[in-house]
C-alpha cells in the first residue's frame, strides 16, 4: 500500500511509519520539517502538500496539538490552538485529502480517550477529541467510492507519561498502539470511534 503519516516525527506517528514500512508498505512520512513538509494548522500548507504528491492507499494522522490546563486557567490562545490544530487541522486533512485517495482507500485519524474517559484538566483536549468523532461519524456517511474514514482513540501512551515524570508502567508503547492503526488499515466495515485497548492504570 502507498500510505501517507502525518506526524511521522512524533511518538505514535513515528511508530506508524516504521511498523507500515516493516509490514511492507510504501511510506510518505510527512511532518512539519523534512522532505515531506506539512502544517496541519494552515490549511494552505495542506494543499500544497497534497498538490505534491501522488494518489495514495490512505493517510494516517497523528498530529495535532491542543493544551492540558484547568477549565478556568486556560487561556484563549491554548483553547483556539486545540480548535485550529487538533480539530480543525484534521477536518481540512480530510475535506483536502480525499481527491488524492485512491477508490477503497481510508483517511484515519487520531483523537484520544479523553473524549470518552475524561481526566481532571483535560476539558481542551476532550472537546476537540469528541468534536473530531462526531466530524467522522457525519463524514463517514458521505464517502463515496469505497472510501473509509475512520477516528482511532488512542490512551495516554508510555512514552508521554515518561516525558510528564509520571509512573510510565501502567501506560501501553507507542509501538504497540502503532498496531491498532495498521490493522484498520485494511478493514472494510469498523465502529466509530475505534478504541486501543489498554492497560487499566490503578
């Protein structure tokens, strides 16, 4: 398959892109810097990523940014960050990207179980996170060709936890989430949203 990674430097993307590339697939690995170069905040940026490269199998993203903080400590900029990059970053990868899809192909995205299983200071991230599923389950009825799309709900990862000087252990690999991606890859028929399952932290 030819496939597109967005976020191919990042802690899940960057799994993505080995493990497709391990299983066989042909890779444009896509980020903010390197050959492959893409904003997902500027939707200008997105077309001309996509006016550069050929028709594809499917894209996969794993980017977008939006903020932890407390309901009343997050500042106007941290909320429209989450908005323009996470939501909307994703909604204009979908509206821009389906022309260059080849038929029966499938655009996956990422939210994130806060949308679902909400932490304390999370309200940023668990509204654009529900906010992109309820994007995918209207477009998804709109696809035409054999096209999917789907939202997978990743959980905190290892690797993230870590980086927060949290208790990492209870938390699943990047890598292994990795799996859950490439495994929708090829499914035909899926619910929405698609959870990875998870360690249970105690």
């Amino acid at each position: 398959m030819e496939i597109v990674v967005i976020g191919a430097t990042g802690t899940i993307g960057s799994e993505i892109a080995k493990l497709s590339e391990e299983r066989g697939n042909t890779v444009i690995a896509a980020s903010r810097n390197g050959k492959h170069r893409v904003n997902i905040d500027d939707p200008k940026s997105i077309e001309q990523f996509f006016e550069k490269i050929p028709t594809v199998d499917a894209i996969i993203c794993a980017a977008g940014n939006a903020s932890f903080g407390g309901l009343q400590e997050l500042s106007d900029e941290q909320i429209d960050l989450g908005l323009k990059s996470k939501l909307m970053g994703q909604v204009n990868l979908v509206r821009k990207g389906l022309n260059k899809l080849n038929s029966g192909g499938i655009i996956i995205l990422t939210g994130g179980i806060f949308a679902h299983n909400p932490w304390p200071q999370t309200t940023n991230i668990a509204m654009v996170n529900a906010g992109l599923e309820g994007f995918v389950r209207a477009a998804a009825l709109e696809m035409q060709d054999g096209k999917r799309v789907a939202v997978i709900h990743p959980p905190f990862v290892r690797e993230t936890a870590k980086a927060m000087g949290m208790d990492a252990e209870p938390y699943l690999p990047a890598a292994k989430v990795a799996e859950t991606y490439l495994e929708t890859l090829t499914k035909k028929t899926f619910d929405i949203p698609i959870f990875v399952e998870e360690n249970n932290p105690e």
